[in-house]
C-alpha cells in the first residue's frame, strides 16, 4: 500500500512518534507521498496532521522513526535545507509579508532559495500570471482577501519547482465553492509540477473527491489509510468524525 516504495522516490515517514513533555502528537506513524500524488490527511483537531506535516519538512525531529527522502534518511536535515532539496511546504496561518507587495513576497522566497533578485522576480511573475494574480502583483499582501493570501503562499511554495508540497489546511475558512476553486489549483499544481502533494483539509467531501490515498489521523494514530471509498467506509473514521459530532 506504500506508494513510492522500492525504488521509486518517495517522501516518507518511517514509524514516526513525536512526543511533547508527555503527550504523544505522533504515534508509530508509517506514510509515503510519492512525485504524482494527492495524499489526503485529515483527522480531528488536535490528531496530529500539523506535526507530522512538520516531521516531513523538517520542522519537527521526531523522537523516533525516521524521515526518507528518495529513500535517503533525512531525519535532523534543517527544513531550509530540505526546501533546497525540494520540499515545500504551506503554513496553517497566513505567514505572508503583509507591507510586502504580493510580487515581492514571492520573491523573496526565490531568494531564500539562492535565487539572482532578478530571475526571482521573473520566476514570481510567472507564477503569479499562471495562478491568476497576475495583476494584483504590487498590491501590498496584506490587503489582499484571505482567498488570495491562500494562493500567494502556494506560489511561494513553488518556486523553483518543488518535487513535493505539503499544504496545511490551505482552505480553511473557505465556502465550499471557494474550496473548489483551490482544489483546482491543487490538481492544476500537481499536474503541472508533477510534484507529490500532502494535503491537509477539513472538508471530508473535498479531501474525498481531490486524494488519490487518504491517511486518517486521531489522538496521532493512524486509524484508517486508503483509496476514499474505503476510508469513508471505514468504522473507526465514522466513529472519529460523527462518534465526536
Ligand atoms: N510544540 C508543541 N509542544 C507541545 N505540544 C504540541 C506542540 N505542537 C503540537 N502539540 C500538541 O500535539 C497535538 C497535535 O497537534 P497538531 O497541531 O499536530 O494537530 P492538528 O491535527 O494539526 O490539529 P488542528 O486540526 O487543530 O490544526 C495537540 O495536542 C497539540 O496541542
Ligand atoms: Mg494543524
């Protein structure tokens, strides 16, 4: 069931725990994104998404378990350096630069990636034509509608084309067509980049309808793993989400 096992390259999570002063985020965690894919992760609040997403970027080191990339442990690699290595990730809060122009905020992650000023405003340009905000590009970030704040730190994500991109509830607070509009933007992502896609998402029927895989976190165990038709037919994701309303 591990897509990108073997020889395929892969971003993976190799029983992973993460405890914190007692309290397990992660417990015994086993998952895999591999170049190509949605893999859904959804849970209840507190299940653990934020920190394994964390785990796989190299925010969080887990206490045990190892992180592979390619099939390459790079469990301790510094998420700066894992970026560099094609590892993208989103924030669950906002983190644009609100007086930086939308450009410049897109920029400014070309440049953290080493990027010459200019090609990384060139690269912004183009990122911001293809996801359609092209025109918005000097209006100062923190003015711009949470919708299109969302959009932003996707492309930011993807400078330099990343091989895989972690997204942490980009949708959150969304209405539902809003959240459809995004979801196409995660399809059009994949497609285009061809890169490995972890998405974090509330929204059951829109993580049920974009994910080829989903991974069902509670309390930081895996309670169900599978193609969406299985997951949403699994007791203990019922339980979860309707057992807790
Ligand atoms: N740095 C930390 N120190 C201590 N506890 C933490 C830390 N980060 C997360 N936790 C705890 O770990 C558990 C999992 O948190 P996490 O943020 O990963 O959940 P989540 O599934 O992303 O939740 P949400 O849906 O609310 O974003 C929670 O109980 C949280 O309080
Ligand atoms: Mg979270």
């Amino acid at each position: 069931m591990q897509a990108g096992t073997g020889d395929g390259a892969a971003l993976q999570v190799s029983n992973v725990t993460v405890r914190f002063e007692g309290l397990t985020a992660i417990d015994s965690v086993e998952e895999s994104v591999a170049p190509g894919e949605i893999l859904g992760l959804i849970g209840p609040n507190g299940a653990g998404k934020t920190t394994l997403v964390n785990v796989m970027t190299g925010f969080q080191i887990p206490t045990e378990g190892d992180v592979l990339l390619d099939g390459e442990s790079v469990s301790g690699v510094k998420p700066h350096a894992l970026r560099h290595r094609g590892v993208a990730r989103t924030f669950q809060a906002g983190r644009l630069f609100r007086e930086m122009s939308v450009v410049e905020n897109v920029e400014v992650a070309g440049v953290g990636m080493g990027l010459r000023r200019t090609t990384a405003h060139a690269e912004a340009m183009e990122l911001l034509d293809w996801i359609g905000l092209a025109d918005r590009a000097n209006v100062l970030a923190g003015a711009l509608p949470y919708t299109d704040e969302r959009r932003v730190g996707i492309a930011r994500a993807l400078i330099q084309s990343p091989k895989y991109i972690l997204l942490d509830e980009p949708a959150a607070g969304m209405s539902d067509l809003e959240c459809d509009d995004l979801m196409g933007l995660v399809k059009q992502v994949r497609d285009r980049f061809g890169c490995g896609v972890v998405l974090i998402e509330h929204n059951m029927r829109v993580v049920m309808g974009i994910s080829e895989r989903i991974h069902v976190l509670d309390s930081g165990r895996t309670i169900a793993r599978g193609n969406p038709t299985e997951v949403q037919a699994n007791p203990a994701v019922i339980e979860a989400y309707l057992g807790k309303g």
